[in-house]
C-alpha cells in the first residue's frame, strides 16, 4: 500500500510539474505571437491596444513568474513599450520593479536614466528629473549613459532654440561657423 501511495504522489508531482511547464511555454508563446502581430509591419502605425495588451501580458508573466532569468528582460520590455506608447506612469512603475526586484540585472542602471528621462520628457517634472539622473551619475558613473545623464542635467529646461543658440555660439567660439 505504502508502494501504492508513493507512486501516486509522484505522478500527481510529475502532473502538476508538467501542467506548470506548460502553462509556462503557453505564456511565453502568447507573447511571442503577439509581439509578431504587433511588429509584423514596420511601416504600420502600432496598434496601441495591442501594445496595451502585451504589455499586460508581459506583466502577467512577471507576476506568475517572478524568479524566472527571462523577467527582467521581459519586464524591460514592457517598460521600454510604456515609455513608447506614451504610457509614462506605467513605464516608471515597470522600471521601478525591474530596479527593486532585479538590481542585479544589466539593465538595472538604464531603467533609472528611463525613468529620468520620462520625467523629463513625458511628464515635465524637471526637478525630479534631475534628482533621478543626479542618483544615476552616483550610482552608475562609468555607464554608458552617464554623458547623457549629464548632458540632460545641463539642458533641462532648455527650449530647442535656447539649445541650438548655445549649440552655435560654441560652434562660432571654436571657430567651426
């Protein structure tokens, strides 16, 4: 009888192993078609319910599975698809879990320039703009990002006319103009 039992609690396991194995590729794979469908035609405007609905997606799989090596990467993209469809508040919340959840993760530092430049850019909220690209320069000085983190620092504000009167008083001081 002991035999009996113990061999139905390991099929019972192995079920219940393969049901999540499975719900798994299920997920992976809706997501799959639905970034073809959303990315099929370059040329097409992005159907921006559908991209609401990938990024809910994307999101479902972070939440069903949250040790997963593909979810920062999965997360990011769903931040970086937020910031694009002008989804701001969803992409600093996406970017802030990737940030909270996955230090660790290579893009950890360009979320937070991200969510810089959304406050920036998106929501017009410069004085946290700066203080985010501030922590971002103190965090990660030697990234790949940090020019522009300081770039942006210096420029906030700044209308494209102050930018470009700057850019030719610089240019006409070097004597390039």
């Amino acid at each position: 009888m002991k035999k009996i039992n113990m061999y139905v609690a390991s099929m019972v396991l192995f079920v219940l192993i393969l049901a999540c194995s499975s719900e798994k590729e299920n997920m992976l794979a809706d997501i799959k078609q639905t970034e073809d469908s959303l990315f099929a035609d370059e040329t097409k405007m992005i159907d921006r319910k559908l991209a609401g609905e990938l990024v809910d997606k994307y999101v479902a799989y972070a939440d069903a599975y949250p040790e997963d090596p593909q979810t920062p990467q999965i997360l990011f993209k769903a931040g970086d698809l937020s910031m694009n469809m002008n989804m701001s508040r969803k992409a600093i919340q996406i970017f802030d879990r990737v940030m909270n959840n996955y230090p660790d993760y290579e893009k950890t530092p360009q979320c937070l320039f991200l969510k810089g430049y959304i406050y920036e850019n998106d929501l017009k909220d410069l004085k946290t703009a700066k203080q985010i690209y501030e922590d971002f320069l103190d965090k990660y000085p030697d990234d790949e990002f940090a020019d522009d983190a300081e770039i942006s620092i210096k420029n906030l504000g700044k209308s494209p006319e102050e930018l470009i009167r700057e850019f030719e008083e610089k240019a006409k001081a070097e004597g390039a103009i």
